[in-house]
C-alpha cells in the first residue's frame, strides 16, 4: 500500500464507509481471491498475451501501450493490473528505447499511451526522454499519458519543467493526459488547479472513472462526480465496469442489472458534455459499450476487436440480465 499524505488527508477518519478510504485503505474482502460475484483471473484485460517484450502492450493494431514504469502515486484497491504494479522498475526503463523502436516499424499504430503504473512517478528529466523518442515517429497522430497522479498526488503538477516540457511537447505531436477521479471528494482546490496547470500547456485531460461499489454506486455520486470533472475542465471519457479481477471483484464490482439502472438514472440529470463518458466493460475479447437495457436484456455494443477478429468491431451484443451477474460471460445468450 501507499497513500500520499495528502490523499490519506481526503478520508474521513470516523467513517468506516468514506468512499475515498475504500480507494485507498487494504481491506480484509481483498483475502477473498473470488468469491459471490464469479470467477476472477489476475489478467482481466488479457494484457499477458498481448506482451511483445520490452514493456509493450499490442492489443489493437492502431494502439499500443508501453509500461513506463510498475509504481504508483498510490496503489488504488481496485486496480486491474494489481499483479504487476509495484515491482521493480528497472526492466521497463531499460527497454523504452526498444519500445519506441517497436512503435517506429509498425506504422499501423497510430497511438500510445504512457502507463504502467504510473509514468509521472518518473523524473521529468526520464519523462522527456521517453517523449523525445516518441516525438519524431511521423506515424503516430499523438500520445497519451495515463495519470491517476493528478488525483492522488497533485502537487506533481506544479513543477514548472514537467510543464514546460508537456508544452513543448504539445507543439510537436498532440499530448493527452487520461486521468481517474472515481468520486467528487477528489475534486479539490489542489486538484482543480493541477487540471488547470495542465490544460494551461495545452494538453486534453479526459477522465477513466470505474464503477465501484461503495465508492460511486449510486445516481447521486455519478451526477456529482460527472459534473465537477466538466465544472473543472476535465472531460467525462469512460465510466469502467468493475474488472473480474481476483482479489478486487468480490467488494467492489456491481451487477450489470442494477449498474445499468443507476447510470440511465444518472444520465437523465445531466447535460450534454457531463453524461459524454461511455459506460464500458474493458473485455479480453475488447471494450465493449454498455448502452443501456431493453426490458431484462442489457443491449452493448463492441467498439474495439481483436486482429484476428475484425468482424466484432460495432457489432451489437444482446445478453439476459441476471440478478448477480456482473460480466459478459455470467449473463446468458439471448434466444432469436
Ligand atoms: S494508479 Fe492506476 S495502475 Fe496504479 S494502482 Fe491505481 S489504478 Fe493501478
């Protein structure tokens, strides 16, 4: 575990349910390895298959994904990549200039995203190698670094060079900085003015919420959170559904039945570019979107395949609500 001090300053010490505490703080559920909502796996998005070696994740053709680095601001009790993230960095570090040599010869990819971990637990001096290397690709439309830092640890964001760097960075190639606000009590004056900072360069935040039970499983605390992202400047992106993740799933995850109430409910109330995020299930098989139930069948669309399987891009998929089930593969095919 770890907690900025400022992060662990956000939880309210006398309340055993404080949605930012559960974020944060170990809790005995997590000796649960499975459990009442279904099977789990360590590797929900299938990231092991898709490993081509010196910290590269290819799933999508047009993406590709370097682990910068395994640590974190803070290690959030949710995480999918839970099996992976705090271990030794030095790997990963060695290996981006072979990364980056990965990315310049396959010019299908017209991405990538920094992750890991996190990439700004780096020494900007490291950062600015890793996006130099990235700069020249002609190939790649723009970049993406994903952050939770701007959340848990902000004051991150008031290092003038890590500014002066995504700036000039932005010039070249464009430069999006996905983040994970998952509650409203996250939206403080520190964050608010680190969003400022970095929009001020120039950069795009979008935010990556997940759908967690005790944190966000309510109409309310969606609406609320939605709404002081877009009253900040960052945009409501993707709203995840709970990975079956081990360890994580048992606690946190909630049936697609009532999470797909609670986000139509939440929908109605909000404006245009505050109910802008796309609720999704982050599948091995691809990101699925959750649109929404037609009487007791949930109704999805896939917007990401694999390679090999290019005719499940867009398709529709419609499957049986259950009362526990909380992924694709728990709720039955729906008979024609
Ligand atoms: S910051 Fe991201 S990678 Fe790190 S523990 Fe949290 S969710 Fe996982």
């Amino acid at each position: 575990m770890n907690i900025p001090r400022y992060y662990l300053g956000l939880i309210d010490k006398n309340d055993p349910n404080d949605p930012i505490g559960h974020l944060a703080i170990p809790a005995k559920e997590e000796l649960v390895v499975a459990g009442s909502m279904g099977e789990t796996t360590g590797d929900p998005y299938g990231d092991d298959k898709h490993d081509k070696g010196n910290g590269i994740l290819h799933k999508y053709p047009y993406s590709a994904l370097i682990v910068a680095t395994e640590y974190c601001s803070m290690y959030c009790r949710h995480c999918f990549r839970k099996r992976l993230v705090g271990l030794p960095t030095d790997k990963t570090l060695e290996n981006f200039q072979k990364a980056a040599e990965y990315v310049a010869k396959h010019s299908e990819i017209t991405n990538v995203i920094l992750s890991g971990g996190d990439p700004m637990m780096l020494p900007t001096s490291v950062l600015r190698g890793m996006l130099s290397a990235l700069a020249g690709i002609k190939h790649l439309n723009y970049v993406r670094i994903a952050s939770r830092t701007p959340v848990v640890f902000p004051m991150r964001f008031f290092d003038d060079e890590l500014l002066d760097l995504f700036r000039e960075f932005n010039e070249k190639k464009t430069l999006y900085l996905p983040t994970h606000f998952n509650h409203v009590n996250e939206i403080t004056d520190l964050s608010t003015e680190a969003a400022l900072r970095i929009r001020q360069t120039g950069v795009t935040v979008n935010n990556q919420a997940v759908f967690l039970r005790g944190v966000n499983d309510s109409a309310k605390a969606l609406i609320d959170l939605m709404n002081g992202l877009v009253r900040i400047g960052v945009n409501p992106y993707y709203l995840y559904q709970c990975m079956p993740v081990s360890r994580v799933r048992h606690h946190f995850q909630i049936p697609l039945k009532e999470g797909v109430d609670i986000v139509s409910t939440a929908k109605r109330s909000l404006d245009g570019y505050a109910k802008r995020f796309k609720f999704i299930m982050g599948h091995d098989i691809g990101k699925i979107e959750i649109c929404g139930r037609h009487g007791d069948n949930l109704v999805m669309s896939q917007i990401h395949a694999r390679p090999e399987f290019p005719e499940e891009a867009s398709r529709i998929i419609i499957r049986r609500l259950t009362s526990s089930g909380g992924w694709l593969e728990d709720l039955p095919e729906v008979e024609a």
